[in-house]
C-alpha cells in the first residue's frame, strides 16, 4: 500500500516536470506595438486664381452739396408760396425766402431817376462838342428802362470825353445804382440747387438782422461717404473705383464711386480718408453706410478664412498624412478673411489651427 502511494507521487512529479519543459518551449506572444490614432482633419483644397482686391469700408454720409443759408440784409420776413420749413423742397431756381426791401428798392428808384435826369441835361453839350458820342449816349437814353436791371453806360472815346462825363457826376450815380441793385437782389434767396431744408431757424413775419443763420439747405440725393482705408491698402486705389455698400439697419444696396482720396496721413491710426459718392433719394444724412472697394487690382492667389493664417505668414498643410507648416505671403488682410499667395495648386489646407503641431498624423476628411 505504501508502494503503490509513493509510485503514484513519482508519476505526478514526473508529469509536472514534463509540463513545464514544454512550456519553457513555446515562444513567448508578440505584444502588439502601441500606434498613435491618426487624427481625423477637416481641410480645404488650394485652387489658385486671379482675386480682385476689395476693401471695406464704413463710415457716415454727408451731404455733397450743403449750404447754411445767412441773412446779408436786414428787415422782417415775407410769407413766400412756400413755407421755409424744415422738410420742405425746393427746386433749383425757387424762392427760399424773401425779406422786405420796400426801402431798397425806393432808393434804387430814386437813384435811377438821378442819372436819366443828369444823361438827358448832358447830351446838349455832347451833340456839339463830342459829337461822335453823341448817338450811343442818345440811343442809352432811349433804352433807360426805370425797372429793368441799369445797363452798362457807354464807353467815351477820348479821356477829354471821360472826364466831362465824370464831371457830370454820371458816373457816381451809375455806380451808386449798381450797388443798390445788387443789394436788391439779396433781399432774395433762392435755391441754388434741387434740395430740401434741412433747418429752419425763422418764420414769416419775424425780423431778420443781417448775419443772422436762418436755416440749412441741402441736396437730398448726393452725398459723401468718407471712411478710414489703412495706408497699405491705399496704393490699391484709384479715383473712379466702384463701391457696393449697405445698411444695418435700412434694407437696400447702393452702387457708390470712389470720388477723393486725401493726401494726408492720422499719424495716430495710420489711416487715410477716402471719399465715396452716393446718389439716391431715400439716403438720410447722418446714416453709416459699409461695403467694399472694387479695385482695379487683381492678385493671383487664394482667400481664405482669416483664423487659418498664423503669425501673419503660416498655415498648416497635409502632406502623405502628417501636418506641416507652410510660408505663405499675405496679401491683403481683411476682417475675416485672407488673400494669400505660395500655395500650390491641391495644395491641403488645415480648417482648424487649435491643439496642433507639426509632424501630427492625422487623416483628411474633405
């Protein structure tokens, strides 16, 4: 019975042993080599062209042609056809206003009277001794019309003639008549162009005291857009240039032009104004306008959105499955978006710029 146990250890012994010396046999299992996950890429595919450059700009529009309307008279204001009220229209030509001149023109009326009567006491005396003048002061005579604007007097042949008539003191009184007319006239203000007011200070039956603002007339249809364009973005420019602008807050597109570009730099932003003409009747003055700047300059090149270009001359690109930065030139900069150039045709743009490094494996997805 002993026997037998200690013959069965042997034999279980004896198979542990022959286990494990097949075991040590067998090689041991590859361990699977740890690989990065290719990272999955949005990206955009270069395809170059010619770009024509636009510049945005925005700014207020003023009136083109704007006038503040002063009184060089004094006397009380006359009720017109139509009143000098803000919002009113004129057309070119219509009385804006018109102020008494009773007195003026009593004046005038009576300094006319004074040279018909001194040429008519004169012409004895030229008939015999100036002869030739005769019929040109005769024929001025005739022709005196004492409510028609004074016609310029004749010209004397000789200084001898001259003088007589100065001596005559025709020729003071003619002068005096001259300006009493063109006082006259500005009794009168009329519309210098088709325009509304845009201010009214006074009313009919008021008293008007010479250099006195009576109101601000304006043409409601032209105006200027004057806007900031940085300094590099001038030499795109040229007078005549087209410019596509809109409003935040009035629905509309306006087709405006390039019209002035000033010569002077803000030293503080570096920036210089530029003027842009726009016709239309339901602009109002005060209203900010923005848009773009057609140029006549065209770059071959790509635009692409503003946040892919890094450190103002870089983008990542794919290449056989890594990324890569890449030297690019910028050539123009706008709010959102870059026209570059150096990048070939096919070329693969990375959308996204954040949590990336060179030499990352990554897998486009288009």
């Amino acid at each position: 019975m002993r026997k037998s146990i200690i013959i069965g250890i042997i034999v279980l012994l004896a198979g542990l042993s022959f286990s494990f010396v097949l075991a040590s046999m067998k090689e041991p299992p590859e361990r699977k080599a740890k690989t990065e996950d290719a990272l999955l890429l949005p990206v955009m595919e270069i395809e170059n062209s010619d770009i024509t450059t636009e510049i945005e700009v925005i700014g207020k529009i003023t009136a083109k042609e704007k006038i503040d309307i002063y009184a060089e008279v004094s006397g009380v204001l006359k009720k017109s056809d139509k009143e000098f009220l803000e919002g009113v229209s004129f057309n070119k030509g219509e009385t804006l206003l018109s102020v008494n001149s009773d007195e003026t023109y009593m004046s005038l009326m009576s300094r006319r009277s004074s040279l018909l009567n001194l040429v008519t006491q004169v012409l004895p005396d030229l008939k015999f001794d100036y002869p030739q003048s005769y019929d040109q002061w005769l024929n001025y005579l005739d022709q005196f019309d004492m409510d028609q604007k004074t016609s310029e007097l004749p010209e004397p042949i000789n200084n001898q003639e001259k003088y007589f008539i100065a001596g005559k003191n025709i020729y003071q009184t003619y002068y005096d008549i001259i300006s009493l007319e063109t006082r006259l006239e500005k009794y009168t203000i009329e519309a210098p162009f088709n325009g509304v007011l845009s201010q009214s200070n006074i009313k009919p039956g008021t008293l008007v005291m010479a250099g006195q603002k009576l109101g601000v007339f304006l043409n409601a249809s032209l105006y200027d857009l004057e806007a900031e364009v940085a300094i590099g973005q001038i030499g795109f420019l040229k007078v005549g240039d087209k410019v596509a602008l809109k409003s935040e807050n009035v629905s509309g597109e306006w087709e405006g032009t390039l019209s002035r570009i000033s010569d002077r730099v803000d030293p503080n932003t570096q920036t210089v104004t530029v003027f842009i003409t726009v016709k239309d009747r339901n602009l109002k003055e005060g209203q900010f306008l923005s848009g773009n700047i057609h140029t006549s300059v065209s770059n071959y090149g790509v635009e692409i959105p503003r946040k892919l270009l890094m450190n103002g001359n870089e983008v990542f690109v794919v290449n056989d499955g890594l990324l890569y930065k890449k030297m690019v030139q910028a050539v123009q900069i706008k709010e959102n978006t870059a026209i570059i150039q150096g990048l070939e045709n096919g070329d693969l743009v990375s959308e996204k710029t954040k949590g990336l490094h060179e030499g990352l494996k990554v897998q486009v997805n288009r």
